[in-house]
C-alpha cells in the first residue's frame, strides 16, 4: 500500500534531508513553495551555473529567497547548521559537492532540532550521509502533455519504507498533484507489444 504523499512532503521540521538527481533543485523548490516564509538557498560560489530568483517565480515568490554563495563546503556547512540552529528561516537549502561525514551530518541533525527548520542538501547521486532523516531521488519523466512530470523516489527513510511518487505542478494555482505515471493515465495509449 503507497502512503500518500502529502504524509511525506514536504519533509518532516527539524530534520535534515537530502535529494539526489537531475531534478533535486525542482524538489528543493517545491519544498520552498510549500514552506511559508523565507528560505535560504547556500551554493557554491565557484559553480558554472546559477541560480535565477526569477526562473524560481513559478513555484514562489522571489522575494521569499535568499541566496548565499559560499566559497567551500565548510563555509556551507557552516552556514546551514548557523541557520538551522536559528530557527528564524524554515527551510535551508545547500548544495553539496563532497561527501559527508556522519559527525557533520550529526552535527546538522542537532541544528535542525534545535532551531525546528527544515534541512534539505542537495548531494551528488550516491553521496548520502547516514545522518539524513531521508534521501529522495528525482527524475524528470517524459509525458506529451505535461512538461512539469517528475518521479519522485524516497530511497531512505529513517520513520518508514522507501516509497515512490509521480508528481506533477500546476504553475497557476501553485499547487503540487501526485499523477498517474505515463502509460497508466485515462486516455494513454496502450503499450505496443
């Protein structure tokens, strides 16, 4: 039996939680987009992309994000447990580009906890900490009819099973729908075999 996602997402306050995959920064953002309040996003600085305020305005309002660009992953971590520990911001976001250790994730745990924010780091595919609450891995799926389609997979769970989602947003109402997959839709075309 599949819980319902909204049992799950956003995820649990006061925790740290990690997502993986090609779409993490669109899962990182529906947490924001379902997390009244600010929210600070931490990257690093040295990165060859960036992360546009505007291009966030589907799921938010850009007033809402503060971005901080750090130099390293320590100066990152730093300043996650920093906010975390605070419990001003809801949710922070930080991207993670080395492994992390279990005393830094513990460390990150002990933030959340102390504060009531949401952690969420965005890791490389493989680079989890055995200190996350829980790891979800996020995948774009193709559908004809619906460019925002998503899987989304909770692959660690410290609190129950590992369990797995289709999801889709609705940029107008700002509202997030657990789908069918594709295939399995009302009207799909019945696969060719």
């Amino acid at each position: 039996m599949t819980t319902d996602l909204f049992a799950r997402f956003p995820p649990r306050r006061g925790r740290v939680h990690e997502a993986c995959g090609p779409a993490a920064p669109a899962f990182a953002a529906l947490c924001a987009a379902h997390t009244p309040g600010t929210v600070i996003w931490v990257r690093p600085a040295w990165g060859s992309d960036a992360l546009n305020p505007l291009g966030l305005s589907a799921f938010l309002d850009p007033a809402r994000l503060l971005l901080a660009q750090v130099r390293n992953q320590t100066d990152g971590l730093a300043s996650m447990e920093e906010a975390l520990r605070d419990g001003a911001l809801p949710l922070v976001v930080t991207e993670l580009t080395e492994p992390l250790d279990l005393t830094a994730g513990r460390r990150l745990q002990l933030a959340a906890q102390a504060g009531g924010s949401t952690g969420l780091c965005l890791i490389p595919e493989g680079m989890g900490s055995n200190a996350a609450e829980t790891r979800w891995r996020c995948t774009p799926v193709y559908a004809p009819d619906d460019s925002t389609l998503q899987r989304w997979a909770l692959i660690k769970n410290k609190s129950g099973t590992p369990e797995a989602w289709h999801v889709g947003w609705e940029a107008e109402t700002r509202r997030l729908h657990v789908v069918s997959p594709p295939g399995e839709r009302p009207g799909a075309a019945a696969p060719s075999g």
